[in-house]
C-alpha cells in the first residue's frame, strides 16, 4: 500500500511533512519542536513551558485576543502542549481554512512580542498551574516519580516548573530560550487530514521565512538511578507509583513494552485490573505504562488505594509483577497484541491523531512509521521477547513515589527486597 506521507525540506531546515486523508473535510497542522523540559538548565526550570503560554499572548501584528478571535471565528481551535524532549503548537480548522491555522501558527513562533503586562500576567496563570498540580495527587505522584527516577537532572525536573523558578524567570531567559532552540532545523511542520502536500509546502514556504540557526540542541544524557519519594497527607486515597527502568525508543523493543503493559495492567482483562481490583477489591484505578525517551525510558505501575489496604496491596503487585515472565500464556499475549495494534490503528482515524502521531515521529525517528510497518512490529512481539524484556526491566532499581495516609506503606526496602527475592 502506498504511502499517504510525503516530507520536503525547506532551505532553512525546516520539515514539512503531510499524511493526506482524501474525503476529509477537516485538516490538523502544527509545528513539533525538538525541544522540551530536558533542555532547560535547572535554574530556569520551567522556561519550555513558560515560553508555550507566551507564544499565544500577542505577536508584532496580532494581540492574544486576535490571535483566539480568528481560529475561533473559522470554527477551529489552537492549543499547544509541552513534553520532556519536545514542544508541540497546533491547530484543527475545516480544510478551506488551512491558510489561516498556518498563517496564526507561523506568526506565533516568529513573532512573539513578550509583552511584559502579558507575561506578569501569565506568570500567574502558570503559578495557579502549579499550585493545581499539587492540590491534585494523581497529578503530582508521576512528577515526584520522575524526579526520583532520575535525580538531579533535567530529565527529572517538572515540566510546569516550581513556583520558585517561574517566580523569577526573567522575560530574557524566555527570548533566548526561544532564539537557542526554535529553528528551522529542530521544528517540523506537519499537517494531515484534507490537505494537499504542494500547497502546505507553498504555504510553509511563504510563512516560515525569519526562522534562525540552531545555536545549541543537544541535551544532557539520561541516567537512571530510582529510589523513593514519599509525602505523607491526611487524605481518603494513597496515590503509589512503583517503577522501573525501560527501554528508549531506540529498536523494537518501544512495541514489546507496550504490548507488556498491556498485558500487565493496561485494560480490564490485564493481570493487575483482575488480580488486584476485580478479585482483592484493593484499588479503585490500577494502571501500567511504559514511556520511552531518546536514550531511556520508564516503566511502571499507577495504583490509588485506601490507608488500610495499602500493606495488602504493594505485596500482591510485586508478586504479580515478578511471576509473570514465567507465567505468560499465549491467549493472554494474542489479547494484548491485539489491544495495541488496535490503539494504534484507532488513533490514525483523526487528522489531529495522524498529524500528532507524524511530527513525533520525524522528531524521533527522522522519517514517518509506515502503518503497516508499525503493525507488523507490533505482531512480530511474541513470548520469548516478552520474557526477556520483563526479566530486564524487573531486575532494574524500583522508583517509588507515594502521597498519602502512609504509615501503613513498607519501607522501600522491604519493598526492594520483595522484588529482588520473587
């Protein structure tokens, strides 16, 4: 089957990538940013996401209210979002209005004034973010967890940052952030849905035009270490991360993690949702994930409990966790490869899914996944790949993270010891 994606490069690097979905009256477009919070020096932690508020709040040509009036009256919508290795700006319009998504978005990062009454006024807003952040544990459990699995790094540092860092994030640290990493080079533009590559192309070709040389992209290694962060509320729920060491996107493993946590705790029919939930009744909400970055990823385990069920329940998943490479069946496998291979082909079905999927992964990969390649990768996972990937993550020091009524929970030594003696 041919492919939908064409990529063309323009003269100052930047990509322009499209996936065409004939009889769509929509159209997704955005720019992905090779550049997230692992990029940040620590004492501007915070400066990736700071600078995504402020993108929005006015340009040379258009005030923040502009900027929400025109893709609101096309019906469309515009947001962004800020991750640990990459920054993402887009927008959904119906396809005749494309011109316009990329008009506003390629004003946005070319053009951003950073008014300062604006940016007081946004430092507040990502003031109230953060203290949300921390008066919602389910939210704050994973950014304790991260810090803890890789500690001391930017890797490790929340992507909000803390209230004392925006505090003093000086408008010049914001502009240089911005004038040191968005580049042609480091930014793809990517757009799927009703669209036609040559006009997008044209289109990118005509905005994109003030976009500078990449002054520093490269980021500071990762290096896994785990451990334990524990804060200790009077709550009803104990909200308990317990983690591991996984694989990076590098290879085909990224598909066997994922067919794991499907398996392990990514549905209703996974070990941990019967085990745990449907035949102990210990937690409301159990989940796994796996997360893969460029040089490391994590792997781990989402539970909220009550005080009183926390000491049953640590043991019964240390114990689900450390049987299963010997216990795997070959229904159970079937079930999770098709559960992935599922998620991944329903997330293609939306331009917004395809154009998010697309600039991922030509800022991961340099080149878009095929679908079918994908596929194929996934059902190529079978149960000696499982094995051997569960062995490996399991053996790795746990990360744990836990807020809540805690005097009930084990040492994290006793919980090492479980998973080092199974």
């Amino acid at each position: 089957m041919m492919s939908s994606v064409r990529i063309d490069t323009l003269s100052n690097g930047l990509r322009v990538a499209t996936d065409s979905m004939p009889g769509t009256r929509t159209a997704s477009v955005g720019v992905w940013v090779g550049t997230g919070t692992r990029a940040e020096p620590s004492e501007i932690n915070g400066v990736a996401h700071f600078l995504e508020h402020m993108a929005f709040k006015g340009t040379k040509s258009r005030s923040a209210r502009d900027i929400a009036e025109e893709i609101e009256a096309a019906g469309g919508y515009l947001n962004a979002y800020t991750a640990r290795e990459n920054t993402a700006y887009y927008a959904k319009v119906l396809a005749e209005d494309l011109p316009l998504a990329v008009d506003i978005v390629s004003d946005i990062l070319q053009n951003p004034t950073f008014d300062e009454v604006e940016l007081e006024r946004e430092r507040g807003v990502i003031l109230q973010e953060i203290g949300q952040c921390h008066d919602t544990p389910d939210d704050l459990v994973f950014d304790l967890f991260q810090e803890v699995a890789y500690p001391d790094q930017s890797m490790g540092r929340p992507v909000l940052g803390t209230a004392d860092s925006v505090r003093r994030m000086p408008r010049e640290s914001i502009r240089d952030f911005m004038r040191q990493r968005y580049a042609g080079r480091n930014m793809i533009l990517c757009a799927a849905g009703g669209v036609d590559h040559d006009s997008v192309l044209a289109l990118a070709e005509e905005k994109f035009q003030t976009l500078g040389a990449v002054q520093d992209s490269e980021v500071p290694q990762a290096h896994y270490q785990g451990g334990e962060h524990r804060l200790d509320r009077d709550s009803e729920q104990v909200h308990l991360l317990l983690g591991f060491e996984g694989p990076s996107f590098a290879g085909t493993e990224y598909y066997t993690a994922n067919v794991l946590s499907a398996l392990l705790g990514g549905g209703m029919s996974s070990r941990l949702f019967q085990s745990i939930r449907e035949e102990r009744g210990l937690v409301y909400s159990i989940y796994s994930f796996a997360w893969t970055f460029a040089d490391t990823g994590l792997f781990g385990i989402y539970a909220g409990t009550s005080e009183d069920d926390v000491s049953e329940l640590v043991p019964v998943m240390a114990d689900e966790i450390l049987g299963l490479a010997d216990t795997l069946t070959d229904a159970e496998i079937a079930r999770a490869v098709t559960q992935v291979k599922a998620s991944l082909l329903m997330s293609r079905e939306s331009s917004g899914g395809r154009c998010d999927q697309l600039g991922n992964q030509m800022l991961v990969h340099g080149r878009a996944l095929d679908e079918a390649e994908q596929v194929a990768a996934v059902e190529r996972v079978g149960k000696a790949e499982l094995q051997d990937l569960a062995r490996r993550i399991f053996a790795t020091t746990p990360t744990l993270s836990a807020i809540g009524p805690l005097s009930r929970l084990e040492s994290y030594d006793r919980i090492a010891d479980r998973l080092r003696a199974a």
